[in-house]
C-alpha cells in the first residue's frame, strides 16, 4: 500500500491541492491532509496516526504546492521499485550528494561541480513551467522536502518530532530526516520524478535559525560518491 501526507492550511489551501488528491484518488493512494497543523512535524505525525500503516507500506510526505506529470502507473511503479531494496531509506525528485558546512543543499557552488541530483519543474501552471535539473539520479546525502518517499519502517527508525533546537515549524525537516536515515545507514536517492513545484523556494528568517541549529546538530560536511560514504 501506498500512503500520502499532505500539510496545508485550510483558509489558504495552495490552487494545486485539489488536482494533487484527484491524481493520489487515480493512483488508489491513500491520503490524509493536515489541515492547519502547528509544524511540519505535526502535520506528518497526525498523519500516519490517522493512516497507520504497515511496515511495509510506503509513506509520502508532500508539500500541497506540487502536481504530479506523470503517467499514474509509471509514478506508482517508480515509487514501488526504488524502494524495494531494504538498504534505501528516502527518494524524492531533488538532491544532494554533498552537504556542506552551510548546510545548504541546493548550494550553487557545488552545483557547478556536478554534486547534486535530479529534476524539478517550476512554476504556475504547465504551460510555463520552467525545468530545474540539478543533476543525473543517484545515491544521494539528502532530499528536498516538496516530496520526500519512504517505507512505514524507515519512519520507525529515525525521529519525526521536531527537535527541540528548532525555532521554526517549518523549516529544515526534509535535511533532518533525510541525513537521520543516511547516519542510521540506509541508502537516500534522487530518482526520476516528474513534479512541478508552484513555488521557486523562501528564504525566510526562521529557515536561517533552523539552519544555524541543523549545523550544530550534525557534523558537517558529509558526502556520498555513488553511495559510498566519504
């Protein structure tokens, strides 16, 4: 089975929720939207009380601001075949296979040195979305938190609470679950997800605090080459 987590806000539901649930109702996923949660973390802890699901199932986490390009066989099947080997412990579209000191994934330094991974669209509409490649799909350091993917017993093996040295709600819980799977010694990859993204990003205040506690938390730099720890 597959399961989705959806945050949202019900007085302002992004224009692309209502096209997400219909494509998630033609993949015969299983959804659950936290409306109006006080965090991310919140959000995607409600979630999986409400679905419960086994093991084995796999969990999305999701932004409400994306739409799925795909074909809803081919989606399912990527999603089901990347995440069959047990050794994998995230995918998602974008990100990385070095994450420096500043903690900034998406570092565009680092970009031009061919180290990150995978595809989004970007935009308001497809008829003038605009494709953001990062790099070839691969073994990967962390993901992007527009969508992130992984089995039920993943979850289980890492903390979905917001840590305490988070000031924001918001903020960096796609690097901490991800580089939390990558040091509990599962395998995260960037695959081949077609997924536009009703925003191009916001650098806010509170992204900056959760930062500066991410850098503390973790040691830093860490890298991956084709999956091999560095």
């Amino acid at each position: 089975m597959i399961y989705a987590i959806i945050c949202s806000r019900s007085d302002r539901p992004s224009k692309a929720l209502s096209k997400l649930l219909k494509y998630l109702d033609k993949c015969k996923i299983h959804y659950h939207v936290s409306y109006d949660a006080l965090s991310m973390f919140e959000g995607y802890l409600k979630g999986l009380d409400e679905l419960r699901p086994n093991p084995d199932d796999i969990v999305i986490f999701c932004h409400d601001d994306i739409e799925i390009l795909m074909d809803t066989e081919l989606f399912v099947d990527t999603l089901t075949n990347s995440l069959k080997p047990p050794e994998v412990g995230f995918v998602g579209p974008a990100g990385t296979t070095h994450l420096g000191l500043d903690a900034v994934w998406w570092d565009m330094h680092k970009r031009t040195q061919g180290l990150h991974s995978g595809f989004v669209f970007q935009g308001q509409d497809p008829a003038t979305m605009t494709p953001n490649y990062f790099g070839a799909c691969r073994n990967v350091v962390v993901l992007d938190g527009l969508f992130l993917a992984a089995k039920k017993s993943t979850l289980d093996r890492i903390d979905l609470k917001k840590p305490d040295q988070f000031k924001s709600n918001w903020d960096f819980y796609d690097l901490y679950y991800t580089l939390s799977a990558y040091e509990t010694g599962f395998t995260n990859k960037a695959i081949p997800l077609l997924i536009m993204h009703y925003s191009n990003g916001e650098m806010r205040e509170s992204w900056n605090q959760n930062r500066m506690a991410f850098q503390k938390m973790f040691r830093l730099p860490v890298k991956c080459y084709n999956g091999t720890p560095r």
